[in-house]
C-alpha cells in the first residue's frame, strides 16, 4: 500500500523536483526492504552499554548492488543506506535504433564474483529487453563460480510496464522481480525517474550517441 501510495504522488503534476528525488528515495527503500526479506543471517556479539550480548544478527553473506545507467542511479543510495556494505558496480545498456536489441556500452563487474547475491536497479523498464540483458550479463558472470555455488539474481524496479514483465519473467523465470507498480507506459511517470541528477564518479551519464 505504501509504495503504491507513494507512485501516485510522484505523478502529480504539480509534485516538485525536491519531492520526486525523496519519493523516488523512498519507494527504493520500501522496495529494498521486500527484495532483501530472505537474506540469511548469523548471531553475532553486540556491545552495548552495559557490555558484551551474545544475541545480535547480521547479515551473513555479502551483497552487491547493480543500478542500470543512467535511471538506475537513482535508486543505489537508498539501497546501500538500507544495506550497509554494499558493493556497487554500474552497468550501461542501450537499445540499438536499427536492429532494436540492447547493447552494452559500459562495465564496472570486477572479473571475480565478490558476493552472493546482487540486486539489479532499473527504476522503468518499458520493453523489458534492457532488464533481461542485464539479468543475462550477470549470469554470465556468475558463471565463473566454483562448483556447488551460485549467483542469486534479484530485479527491483519502481514502475514496469506489462510487456517488461512478461518479456522479463519469460526469460528468466528464477529471478525475483520486484516492482511497486505494473502499469501501461505512461510518459509523464518516466520522465519522473530521470530527474534525478546523481552522477557517480567514472559512470557515465548516458549511452554513447550513435
């Protein structure tokens, strides 16, 4: 309900630029929360002012976290506020004008895998095409564990259109895909998710002209 609530304020027209960017925070946040709901934990010790208590947890595996240039970007300090540690890597994929597929134009993946499990960020996807080539990179990637270990692969989006859905739960039906809405493509709640003016350091602002 929260994050529905939420989506609908970010489409009012008369909704401010600073009220966006904290909206889009938000719902990232609640998204987060659900997405993450089965990380496994351990015991560990906490100290706290009367001492040392042995009845403390923490997250036991390591987690990273991949926003899709550039609306992705939007979306990484509410997950790494909410998941402490987090390593983030950027992804850039756009969709060729002539043959209509995706490419990918930018890659910060490490060659090695560094944690269990990744969270793919993609604040709209409207074809779909974008989310799944994502998805298949970092399989790809995942592919190089060890015998007996695995990648865990999650989608969080905030708004997806139907198409993006079918297309991506088609492709890769053991993923997750968390998302706050699915609704027709609506150009005033796209154009939202890219007001957003963050730019991380090395990541490019947008797909190379072609």
């Amino acid at each position: 309900p929260l994050v529905k609530h939420k989506i609908s304020q970010m489409r009012k027209a008369d909704a401010g630029a600073k009220y966006l960017k904290q909206l889009m925070h938000e719902i990232s946040q609640l998204l987060c929360v659900e997405a993450t709901a089965d990380l496994p934990l351990q015991s560990c010790t906490v100290r706290t002012k009367d001492g040392d208590e042995e009845n403390g947890m923490r997250i036991s595996e390591r987690v990273g976290v991949v926003p899709v240039l550039r609306g992705g970007l939007g979306m990484v300090e509410a997950m790494t506020e909410m998941v402490a540690g987090a390593q983030v890597w950027h992804l850039g994929i756009y969709r060729d004008k002539a043959s209509l597929l995706p490419v990918e134009y930018y890659n910060k993946l490490p060659k090695k895998v560094t944690v269990h499990t990744v969270y793919v960020l993609d604040p709209m996807p409207v074809s779909g095409a974008t989310a799944v080539a994502a998805v298949d990179i970092l399989k790809a990637w995942g592919a190089g564990l060890p015998q007996g270990k695995t990648l865990a692969i999650k989608f969080i989006c905030i708004g997806a259109s139907q198409q993006a859905v079918d297309k991506f739960t088609e492709a890769h039906p053991d993923v997750p895909f968390h998302v706050g809405l699915i609704d027709a493509l609506l150009a005033e709640f796209r154009a939202v998710l890219w007001i957003h003016p963050t730019r991380e350091p090395g990541a490019p602002a947008a797909a190379p002209a072609r």
